[in-house]
C-alpha cells in the first residue's frame, strides 16, 4: 500500500536553495523496534510449519521415509535461525546524515548501503499483517535504480509516518536529475 | 504558420500546434501485419482451397475427395475453408471478408485521424485511440534520448519512426511514422527545447545561422555570434526578409526533383545527417571486423553447444531435441544476423545536442543520447577478441533496460566492436565532462593490471577467490568518474558518471570477511552495465565507500548537464559556434521566420534568463 505519493516531478533548475534546507544532522546509527523480531519470528514459524508439514504429509501419505529426514532438517535450521533472530533484528541499523541515509544489516552478509536523499524516487510504507498487530510499518526507500532497494522493516508506525515526511521534505529540497 | 516557405511540404512540427502523423502511419504500423497474416493464412490454405475448386468445377476429379466430404463437415476447427464450401457458405464468407476489410480500412483511418501531437516549450504531447483515448505528455526535460528508426518498408514510404525515450517503464513516446525529413527536424527541434535554451533565443541565433548556410558559406562568422546580446534583434530581422527570398526559391528547386530521385537520395543518404552532425564518425567500422567479432563473439560457443546436441540428437535417434533445440538454433542465427547487419554503416559522432549514434543498411536507425544521460559506461574485452584488440563498448540509461527486448538492447551498445583507439574516442564522447582526466586512465584499466594508472591494488589474499582476475581488479577515481577495472577472461572497464550514481552498497559475505574484503557496488540505473568492485581490501572498501557516497552528493549538487543548453560557458558558445549553421539548416526557413518575430517581440533573449557571470549570450544549441 503506497502511501506517499512521489513528489511531483519538476524540471530542477540547478540552484539549490541553501538557506532554506530542512537540516537534517547525523543521527548516529538508529535501530529498529525490538518488537520486529516477533514478527520475523512468526514470519519463520509458519514458513517452518508448512514445509514441515508438507515433507510430514509425504511421509505419512506417500510413506517417504527419507521425508521424515527433511522435516527434521527443516524444523533443526529453521529454529536456529529463530534462535539468533534477536541478533539479527538488532544488526538492522540505519542513520540519516545530511544529505543521505545510511543502512545497514546483516550478521553473516553483511549489507551497508548509502543513499543521497535527492536520489529518491518515492517512499513506500508497509504493513503485514502481524507487523499490524504490533504496531509496526516497513519504509522502502526507492531510487532509480533497483539494487539500491533499501529497506527499513519494524519502524513503529508512527515513526514510519514521520520517517516518510522528513524524507520527502529532504528529497525535495536535495532533488538532483535523475 | 504561415505556407510561406515549404520546400517538400515541410512544416515547423515543434510549434506548440497538434499534428498528425504521415498519412501511411496505420499501414506500416498494423496493415503490413495485416497483410502479413493474410498471406500467412491463404498460403496454408492454399492446397485446400485447389482440392476445392477442383471439387467443385471438375467434379470428375473428386471421387478421393468425397471420401473426405462427410470428414470436413465437422472438422471446423482444422478445415474452416473446407467447412464452409461444403456448406455452401461461400458468398456469406466472402460477405464476412468483405466486412473484416472495409472495417480494418476505416480503423486505419480513423486511427490516423485521431492520432495526433504536439510539441510544446515543456512536453510531448500525444492523444491516440478510437474508443479508449490516451493523452500521454512526456516532459522534455526528462527525455532520456532520441531515437529515428527507418525500418525499410518505412524507408520506401520515405517516413522515419520517431521515438523519444523517457525514464520510467514502457514510458516512451513513439511518433510513427512522419515524413523522413520532418523526423529530422522535429528531433532537432526536440532537442533544442530540450536543452532548456529558449525557443526564441535559439531561433533568433538560428535565422541568421540558417540564411548564411544557405546563402552564401563564407560568411559563417554569423552577426547572431556577437557578443552583445542586444545586437541578436537585427541580424534576425534581415535575415527574415533573406529568407523571404530563398524561401521563394527553395520549392522551386526541390520540385524539380522528382519524387523517385527524393527517395533514392534518401536512401543513399548518409545515415547521420551531415548537417546535423560533424561529417565525420569519430569510429570507423569495416565490415570484415563486424563479421569476424561475430563469429568470434560469445555466442558462437552456443551455436556450437547447440549444433552438437542437435547432432547428437539426432544421430541417436532423440527427435526431440530436434523440435526443442532448433528454434533456439534459429534465434542465435537470427541474433548473429541482426547484429552484423545492425553494424554495418555504424556511425558515432558528437554534436551540440548529444552523441548520435547511426547504424543499419536496409533498416536504419539512429540514436541521441542528449549529454548527462549516461548513467554508466563499460568496456569489455572477449577473451577470443584478445588477439585482435577489439572492445565493445555498452551503456546504461534510464528507461530502457529491463525488459531487454533485442531491439532496446541494441540501443545499449554504443560501438558494436573497435579497437582501443575507438574506445578512447567513445568514452570522450560519452564522457564530455571528465574526457581529459579520464583519457589518462583508459589504457591503464584496459589492459593494465596492479597499481598501474592509480587503481587501487587489490590483496593477494583475493587470488582465493578471483584465482585469474585478482591482479586486475581496482578503482580509481577521477573528476567525479569513478572507474572500475577487472576481469581477466572478459575484460571490463566500467565507468560510473558520480553525478548520476544512484547510491552504493558495500557488503562482506562470510568468506569475504574471513580474509578482510570487501565488495564494493555502485548502483546506477537498470541496464548491461554493473560496476562491482569485488575482493577490495575491506579497509581501502569501507573508505571508498564514504569517499564516493560524499562525492556523489557533490557532483550531484552541482551537475548541469541535463539543462545543458541552459547553463552558457562562454567557451562553449565559441566551441559549438561552427556547428551554428549545420545545427539550423534542417529547420527549414519556413521556421525561421516566425522565430524572428517572436525573438523581436522578446528582447534581448540572452539577457533575460542567463546567469548573471554569464558574458556571452547563448546563440546556438
């Protein structure tokens, strides 16, 4: 559900207005609500839980021996994934500097991006359904380019609305070509 | 618009008023499939339809057919042509076809009818479609490129494809088909517009640039090139009533050239026209190095996978692979074939409104990338290429890459193959801004490997996991270009405008991180072209990460080059100056007039919107 409409499209005349810049000062490194590790959690158990009980059904129905193997497997990986999740969730950083924002994340592949403001093409913000229950949006940072896809998960909702409108204002003020 | 001066017709199509497209639009469009198809089907039905009429002028001859008779009754679906003489449905199908065709023959006109355009100071408008009606407006200055394509039936008809490439998905504007000259003239006067020069002040500058073109070529040091802006007004009022006469001249002469001699010459005619752009390509491409980079191209190793299943295949009885691999076989031959001829005529030259790119034999095609709209250019060397030094040379620009149809993905190779000379040329096109820094580079990252030309070195711990390329890999930055050498089997150069780069990523996997790299990505719209600097030492990667996410908000902040006629350095109004004329001359005079008027009725055009260092007017462009 795309909630911030891109900004509208001007013809940018190269002067940027110095003085009148929304400030944007370093933030330090920002991590996001603890409560998003429930939600990754959820997200694995039912993951876990249907391919689990797809390998139980060929066991059982088609009496696959060797599926009882790859249900345990599943079910062994899937909760030391589970297990490190808080781990994970806490790796997942971002900071607004002057004139980009920064992102971070990942314990084994580890993933650092930065993105000038004034490259954004349009913020996204999203809610799952358990993410919903907890209070908790996505933030996508869109640019022109498709690998630069930064995303920032388990914001509280209220931070992400006021994320999102900080952004824009930045964006705008910072809009270069494309 | 007055008819004043027409020669052949010609109209200003860039006005502001709607246009048409050329009347034959609908046929080349969708009637040549038309027809295609009916061909198609007649030739398929061409043995049942004999067997009919045999059947039923001489009945004598039937006896095998009646056998069939109950059999076509029902088979409809296989027989519908048999279905409905035996039926004695005849004239009601042939009722039905007359229907289809005058149906099809009021569509094509009324889709001419409502297709119209127009071009305005700040867009490209087109309102198409009979029942669902579309208004699509593309702005000018987000146009990404311009591309006329001639494809031959177009070119018989003597009318060109005009497409104008915005950023943004199946976002393009295509205008099919205008008259092949006026093609020419719009994209001029596309680009002008484009440029963020006003309309006025380009045509205050251009009527006299185009009455000296015309009349008399020594006097190219043309009053419009003074530097007071003032002294525009005058020269461009004279000019006018020149061109009052020339005007009168000019239908005169272009009639007594026949219509057939017009389409010959447009045939033969250079592909780049050379009014528009310097004569010259910067990069010749003779025919046996085409051919011989094909056949030793990438794809000749499929051909020959492809050849051995298909033999294997079939030597042991498999028919299979038959009906799965030979249309792949026929698509790779039909790549192969489209590339060479796509390459022959190859041209590349810079003009003041972007680098023009022309290609093709019966089918022709060229391309303006306007400056600033390339978002990044690579170099690569295939390892069968190595022997003779040849390069191909790919792009990235916004809006045409991800669904890479073959014909979006030709427009993404600037120089199908050259040497390293012609790579040197290309990148000092493409790159206009840092051409002499970047000059320095080139050899170094073509071929060089180390610390050679500056790249940063990449550790030998890396050899675990680039064995061949590790020596080779390295980045070196230079007048906002960041440029990223490796490979060793295909060798890359890759050049990334920090201008237009959309963000960078650095990122350690586990084995990375177990011997201290890093790799480092710089993400520039979707297209061939991916600059990864992989294996960098993770010291030297985490500070040229922050080295180019700084720079590339700096030389965003102060990039230009997407108003590039706006913004007036005094140097490169004198530069461009000797393509003043050449730049006009296609705009017919009949443009030119009115442009006087209304460069007279908004005085002094430079003045007004120039930044104030600005000494010299902006004439031209």
């Amino acid at each position: 559900m795309p909630e911030a409409p891109a900004p509208e499209l001007q013809p940018e005349d190269g002067v940027h207005d110095e003085a009148g810049l929304p400030e944007a000062s370093d933030t330090g490194w920002l991590r996001v609500s603890p409560k998003y590790v429930l939600v990754e959690v959820v997200g694995s158990i039912v993951g876990m839980l249907i391919f689990v009980g797809i390998a139980l059904g060929a066991h059982f129905l088609l009496h696959w021996e060797w599926a009882l193997w790859v249900a345990g497997a599943i079910a062994v990986v899937s909760l030391v994934g589970i297990a490190f999740e808080p781990r994970r969730v806490r790796s997942i950083q971002y900071r607004l500097r002057a004139d980009d924002l920064l992102f971070r994340r990942g314990i084994m592949f580890q993933r650092q991006v930065a993105v000038p403001y004034g490259r954004m093409q349009l913020v996204d913000i999203t809610r799952g359904p358990v993410a919903r229950a907890l209070g908790l949006a996505d933030l996508k940072f869109v640019t022109a380019a498709a690998s630069s896809a930064v995303t920032v998960p388990g914001l509280p909702m209220a931070e992400a609305d006021r994320l999102r409108d900080e952004l824009v204002a930045l964006a705008e003020s910072r809009r270069a070509g494309l | 618009m007055s008819g004043v001066a027409r020669p052949q017709g010609v109209v200003n199509l860039a006005d502001g008023e709607w246009h048409r497209l050329h009347p034959a639009s609908p046929l080349l469009r969708g009637g040549l499939v038309f027809i295609a198809v009916l061909g198609f089907i007649i030739a398929n039905l061409r043995e049942r339809v004999i067997e009919i009429f045999l059947a039923i002028f001489a009945p004598e001859s039937s006896a095998p057919i009646d056998a069939e008779y109950g059999e076509w009754q029902q088979d409809w679906a296989n027989d519908p042509v048999g279905g409905i003489v035996m039926n004695g449905l005849v004239g009601w199908a042939l009722l039905a076809l007359a229907a289809i065709i005058i149906t099809v023959v009021i569509g094509f006109w009324l889709s001419w009818r409502m297709h119209t355009f127009r071009v305005t100071h700040e867009a490209v408008e087109v309102r198409s479609g009979i029942l669902f009606r579309s208004h699509r407006s593309a702005r000018l200055d987000r146009i990404q490129g311009i591309n006329v394509n001639r494809p031959l039936f177009a070119r018989l008809f003597g009318t060109a494809k005009l497409e104008i490439s915005v950023a943004g998905q199946s976002a393009n504007v295509q205008l099919a088909y205008l008259g092949s000259t006026l093609a020419d003239a719009l994209r001029a006067d596309v680009l002008r517009l484009a440029s963020g020069a006003r309309a006025e002040r380009a045509h205050g500058a251009a009527v006299p640039a185009a009455a000296d073109g015309r009349t008399d070529a020594s006097a190219l040091v043309s009053p419009g090139l003074v530097a007071e802006p003032g002294a525009v007004q005058e020269p461009a009022a004279e000019a006018a009533g020149a061109d009052g006469a020339t005007g009168q001249r000019t239908p005169v002469s272009a009639r007594a050239g026949a219509l057939v001699t017009q389409r010959v010459d447009e045939f033969l005619a250079p592909e780049l026209d050379p009014d528009l752009a310097p004569p010259e390509s910067v990069v010749h491409l003779p025919i046996g190095r085409v051919i011989g980079s094909t056949v030793l191209g990438g794809s000749t190793i499929w051909a020959i996978i492809l050849v051995a299943i298909i033999v294997v295949g079939v030597t042991s009885g498999q028919m299979w692979v038959l009906f799965s691999f030979v249309p792949a076989a026929i698509g790779l031959v039909s790549y192969m074939w489209s590339r060479i001829t796509k390459s022959l005529r190859y041209s590349i030259a810079g003009t003041p409104d972007g680098v023009r790119i022309g290609h093709g034999l019966l089918s022709t095609g060229n391309q303006t990338i306007p400056p600033g709209r390339v978002h990044a250019v690579e170099a690569t060397q295939w390892v069968f290429w190595r022997p003779f030094g040849w390069w191909s040379v790919r792009i990235n620009v916004a809006g045409q890459s991800v669904s890479a149809s073959g014909d979006a993905a030709q427009r993404t190779i600037v120089l199908p193959v050259g040497t390293a000379a012609d790579v040197h040329r290309v990148l000092a096109l493409l790159l206009p801004d840092a051409a002499a820094e970047v000059e320095t580079l080139v050899d170094a990252g073509l071929v060089g490997r180390g610390d050679a030309g500056g790249f940063s070195v990449t550790p030998k711990r890396a050899a675990w996991l680039r064995p061949f390329s590790w020596k080779r890999i390295g980045l070196a930055e230079t007048a906002g270009v960041a440029v990223i050498r490796r490979g060793a089997l295909i060798r890359s150069l890759s050049l990334v405008p920090l201008a237009r780069m959309q963000s960078v990523a650095r990122s350690v996997g586990p084995i990375e991180r177990a011997l201290d790299l890093a790799t480092l990505r710089l993400h520039t719209v979707t297209g061939p072209v991916s600059a990864v600097l992989p294996v960098a030492d993770r010291a030297v990667a985490t500070a040229l990460f922050e080295r180019l996410a700084h720079e590339a908000i700096e030389r965003a902040a102060s990039d230009t080059s997407h108003h590039w006629g706006a913004a007036a350095a005094p140097d490169a109004a004198a530069e461009t100056a000797p393509g003043a004329p050449a730049e006009a001359a296609p705009g017919a005079p009949a443009e030119a007039v009115p442009g006087a008027t209304a460069s007279r009725a908004e005085p002094p055009a430079g003045a007004s919107a120039a930044p104030a260092d600005e000494t010299e007017p902006r004439h031209v462009v």
